[in-house]
C-alpha cells in the first residue's frame, strides 16, 4: 500500500517535472520580460516597483495555468497566443494602476487622515458654504421679546438668542442695516421698532418705499400700548400735516437750506448759494413772525406754507432766487404739507406714540420734504435736550427709523450722527450698498457720507451683500482670525501621473471672520451682526431674523391717514366743548353743595345757602375757563408718563 502511494507521487512529480522540463522556454522568456518591462518603463526608482513588478510577472507567468490546463497535443503556436494575452492584459492593468487607480488610491487615504489640532481653520470655498453657514429655521421673534434680558437682535448659529444686555447698547448706540434688495433689511426693523415703542421711545419711522406690512404691525403694537399712532402719506392728494408750524425763524432756514441743499461746497458756485440762504433767511423770519402775529390776534390755528408763500408773492423774486423759488413753488403744490390747521411735527412728536410717514423714492420734490422732515426731527431733539438742561424735566427718546437712508439724509443729519445720542436720538438706518451712497444731495462728499454713517454706529447688521466692492468692506469690518494654510505636496511618477505625497506643510496666515463667500452667500433673512460687546467673545456672529406676523387689514389698518378738521368745524367744536365743560361744572358743583348741606344736618338758613350757591357757582364759572387747559395739560402728562423711557429695562 505505501509503494502504491509512493509510486503515484513519484508519476505526479515526474509528470509536472517533465510539463516543466517541456515548457522551460515559455518560463525563462515570461521571467525576463516580467523584470525587464519596469525597466523599459523606467520604473525601478518609483516606489511601487515592487509591487508592479510582481503584478507584471504574475501576469506574464499566466501562462503555467494556461498551458496546465490545455494539452500537450496543441500546437506551439496557440500556446503562444494564450500565453501573449495573459501577458498584455497585465501590462495593461499595470499601466492602468500606474495612471489612474494610485492617484485615486491617495485621494481617497488622504481623506481619512486624522488632522493635527493644531489646525485653526482654513479659507473657505464658495462651492461648500454650507458647514459655514448653517441652516436656521424660521421663527417667531415676539416669543423671544424679553426686556428685562435686553432688546432682541436675533438667533446666532447655535439657535440662541442674541440681546442687547446693557441699556448702553441699545440708547448710546446708532443702528445700521446693510443689505440687497429683499434680503430681509425690513424684517429686523419690524421687531426692533415694537421693542423700542415697548420701551417708551417715540418711533419716526420714514419709509420711502410704502412698506405692505409694516404700518399694520406698529398699528397693533400702539394699540396694545395705549400711545398714539400716526400715519402720514406724502404720496396722497389730502391735506394732512402743517410743514411750517411751530418753527423759530432760525430752525425754518436750516431745515429749508437743508431740504433744497444750498449748504456750501467750498467751489465757485457757493456766492450763489449764500445769496440763496439769504433769501430763505428773509423767508423764514416773515413766516415766523406771520404765525405769531396770527395767534396773538386771532387765536386760530397758523397759515400753511402756501398761504406764507402767496402772502410773501415769490413771483417777485423768481429772477434773482431761481433756484429756491422754484422748489417753493412745488412744496406749494403738494397738499399734504399744506393743511393750515394741520398738526406740526414738532405737535407729533411731543405726543409721543409713532409718527410713520411714506415717502417716494422717484419724486424729488417728495424726497426734499423727507429731508425737510428728518432734519426737524433732529432740531426737535436738540431743542428739547437743550430746554431740559436749562428749566430741567423729564427726557424723551426719539429713534428715527431711516429706510434707504440717502433718500432723507441732508448734511445736517450726516453731521449730527457724532452729537444726536446726546440728545436722546437714535438713528436706525438701512442702506443697500455703498455706491449707493453717491445719490445723496450734491452738498454732501459721499466718502463723508460713509464715514458719519458706519463710523458712528456702532451696532451693525449686514445682509447678503451682491456688490462685491460692499462685500469685502463688510468683511473687513468683522475683523481677522489666524488659520492654517494647508500646502500639500505633490509628485509625478515615469507614466505621468500625479499623486499626493504623504508629507503636508502648514502655513500661518490669515483671513476675515465672514470673508467675503460668506457674505455672497448669505440667504434670505441670514445677517452677521457686528458690534463690539463685552459679553460677547466675538464682534461678528451669524444671526438668523424672521419676519413678525402681521395682523390683517380688517384688524388692523396702519394706513389710515391722520384727519384734519376744517377751521370752522373747529372752533365751534371748541366752543361746545367749553360748554359743556361749564354745564357738567355746574352740574358737579350742585351736587357738592347738596351733599354738604346734608351733613351740616340743615342747621344753616335758605337764604344763607342760597347766597353760598351762588358765590360757588360765580368762582367755578371763573375756573371753568381754565378747564380745557387743565385737562389737556393733564393728558400731556399721561401721555409723557406713557412715552418716557422703561423703568424695569435691563
């Protein structure tokens, strides 16, 4: 049994010593071509020649298999075709490898090194923005209104709340919005402007555009509040507000001066422009003084700038004064300025509550008296301030809200970012890029421009921004952080193909905390908010805003203009109203006595009683002629009481 096994393994190993003894030939060519082919290709040097050395002779020596497997009987000629296609889809699968599949290979193995934690960030790609800027979802900003934490900005990139926590941070600080067209500038001012009525600050808002939602909105939240809300269309044919009254000589020029941009602008074209101011000196002190004189003998409400204007007969002066005659004479057409018995600015914000006014963006005329009416504003302001530091009182913030900013700005306004907080005026402007900035009146340097306006506030909201120029200004102004500068080395092989080496270089450098693919890429509603806070580590953060939810028409209608009573109608509701005031004085005075009487327990006579009615009745007819005035001073106070500044803010 064992010889028969031993004799079986003997015939095996002589039949494949012989298959090999016979196929020497094939083996010795295949070896030499499998050590020879790398260095044909000049391979040896690489650092896989090992590895496609080996490959080319498993794939060169195929044939052994292949030759096992067929007969002995096949001719020599077949054997050697069988043989050469083993051999060259080697080659041709080393040479693929050698192009194709190692580049992949060290692509795919530098994705899964673990990086080094000294890597601080790296400059971003505008194709892969969204591990930059993450998604926020959309919210309700009223549930995150909580005065007593500070007035809400909004929701940073871990989806909490951002506030104003110190009182300085929102009354010491001006407020600018950058941003394109629809990319979310009105949504931020919608809940900051119901904070600020929260706040008990008196809301101009000016909007050039005629915003769909937002006069419902302040409407509401007047309402809620209890204070006044009033809403002025420049665009309408009715008669609404009094432009001049209530005015000294010396505020009606500068705010005419302003509004018809006759400042001086250092050329050659300023003799004019003095001789202009001249003239609208002269103006401004006739119609301060007509008013006057109107109300010491009249006691009626003052004449509107078109009645002044007609009185004063600008025709005269039309040669000599072109240039503001001219714009006189379309202020003089325009009735919503021109009601005589009207309600002036200076009436408005004194009541407190909002005063939201609609301009237009494309009538010039309607754009001088957007000027005209910011400048009084800020006149207001400082006339105020100035009254409470002399005779003392209580202080009233005002905050401006400018939608489009060039639209209403003038010099005067550009010069009084530095001083207006001061005055407890605070600004919050919008703007949609800085090229826009060059439309601003001829009198003002659009680089001055710029400068009292980002320079002098200091709380910041930019929006996606389409202008490159305004993109890296923004980011510049978010300032600079350290990152890593990856440089990856790279070497080619003899087949002309690339690969990643294992060595990576680290470089210092730096970049802008938003650069500028982040703020091209900003989407609707997604801002950076940039202010310097001492409870905050960084000066710039992503903040995601959301839109409030306007009440409807049928609740709420935030545009119905402010009515205007007709002179006549009036005063005889004046009258009625004086006496009914002396009918319900007398009505309370009998009651007083009657009481009285009864507790003397009627221990006095009827003649004496009579004689005491009739001295109570004669000393309340002589109060009650101060009546009106004791209750409408009365209600100024509660008013004031309503409009002044939150006691329990922060």
């Amino acid at each position: 049994m064992i010889m028969l096994q031993t004799t079986n393994d003997l015939m095996a190993y002589s039949v494949t010593a012989g298959y090999l003894m016979n196929n020497m030939g094939y083996l010795v060519a295949a070896g030499g071509l499998s050590y020879n082919l790398p260095q044909l290709f000049k391979l040896k040097s690489e650092t896989g020649y090992i590895v496609r050395a080996g490959i080319m002779s498993l794939a060169s020596l195929s044939i052994i298999p292949a030759a096992m497997i067929m007969p002995e009987s096949y001719p020599m000629a077949l054997k050697l075709v069988t043989w050469g296609c083993c051999f060259m889809s080697g080659i041709i699968f080393t040479t693929y490898g050698a192009r194709k599949l190692q580049a992949k290979f060290s692509l795919l193995f530098s994705r899964f090194t673990v990086k080094s934690s000294v890597r601080r960030g790296a400059k971003t790609d505008i194709r892969y923005m969204a591990k930059e800027l993450p998604a926020i979802p959309n919210y309700n900003p009223l549930k995150f209104i909580n005065l007593k934490k500070g007035v809400f900005v909004g929701l940073d990139e871990n989806v909490k709340p951002i506030y104003l926590q110190n009182a300085d941070d929102w009354y010491k600080r001006h407020f600018l919005i950058v941003g394109a067209t629809r990319s979310g500038k009105g949504v931020a001012m919608q809940y900051l402007g119901v904070q600020s009525l929260m706040l008990g600050e008196t809301v101009v808002f000016l909007d050039p555009k005629g915003d769909k939602y937002m006069p419902h909105i302040f409407k509401e939240q007047c309402e809620k509040l209890g204070v006044p809300y009033t809403f002025i269309d420049l665009t309408q044919n009715a008669a609404q507000i009094n432009l001049i009254a209530d005015f000294t000589a010396r505020d009606l020029k500068n705010c005419l001066v302003e509004a018809f941009s006759q400042r001086e602008m250092g050329s050659e074209s300023d003799v004019y422009r003095k001789n202009e101011q001249e003239f609208l000196e002269n103006l401004a002190n006739f119609i301060s003084q007509q008013n006057q004189t109107d109300n010491l003998q009249t006691n009626s409400s003052v004449k509107s700038l078109a009645e002044l204007c007609r009185d004063y007969d600008l025709s005269r002066y039309a040669d000599k004064y072109k240039s503001s005659v001219s714009d006189l004479n379309k202020l003089v057409n325009i009735p919503t300025i021109n009601a005589a018995n009207g309600k002036s600015i200076s009436e408005l914000i004194s009541a407190g509550g909002c005063v939201y006014i609609v301009g237009d963006l494309l009538d010039e005329t309607i754009k001088k008296i957007q000027r005209f009416i910011f400048c009084r504003v800020v006149q207001l302001a400082r006339n105020h301030s100035n009254l409470i530091e002399l005779r003392g009182g209580e202080e009233q913030s005002i905050t401006v809200f400018a939608d489009e900013l060039v639209a209403h700005v003038s010099r005067f306004v550009a010069e009084s970012y530095t001083v207006s907080l001061g005055w407890g005026l605070k600004i919050i402007s919008a703007i949609q890029d800085l090229k826009l900035l060059r439309g601003a009146p001829a009198d003002i340097d659009p680089e001055f421009l710029k400068g009292a306006v980002f320079g002098n506030s200091q709380n910041k909201l930019f929006y996606r921004a389409d202008d490159i120029d305004t993109a890296d200004f923004l980011s510049d102004m978010t300032g600079k952080i350290q990152i890593e500068e990856e440089q990856k080395i790279v070497t080619r092989n003899s087949l002309n193909s690339e690969k990643l080496d294992k060595q990576t270089r680290l470089t210092q450098s730096e970049r802008n905390y938003f650069d500028r693919n982040m703020i091209l890429n900003l989407k609707q509603f997604e801002a950076v908010f940039c202010a310097s806070l001492s409870y905050r580590s960084t000066i710039a953060c992503l903040c995601k805003t959301s839109p409030v939810k306007a009440p409807g028409s049928n609740q709420t209608n935030g545009k119905q203009l402010i009515k205007v009573e007709d002179k006549a109608v009036a005063q005889a509701e004046e009258i009625n109203h004086s006496l009914a005031n002396q009918a319900n004085d007398n009505t309370n005075q009998a009651h007083s006595f009657v009481e009285q009487w009864q507790q003397q327990n009627q221990q006095t006579k009827a003649t004496k009683e009579s004689h005491n009615l009739n001295g109570e009745h004669h000393a309340r007819n002589k109060q009650s002629t101060t009546g009106g005035t004791t209750t409408t001073s009365d209600n100024n106070q509660a008013q004031k009481a309503s409009t002044s500044k939150s006691d329990y803010l922060f």
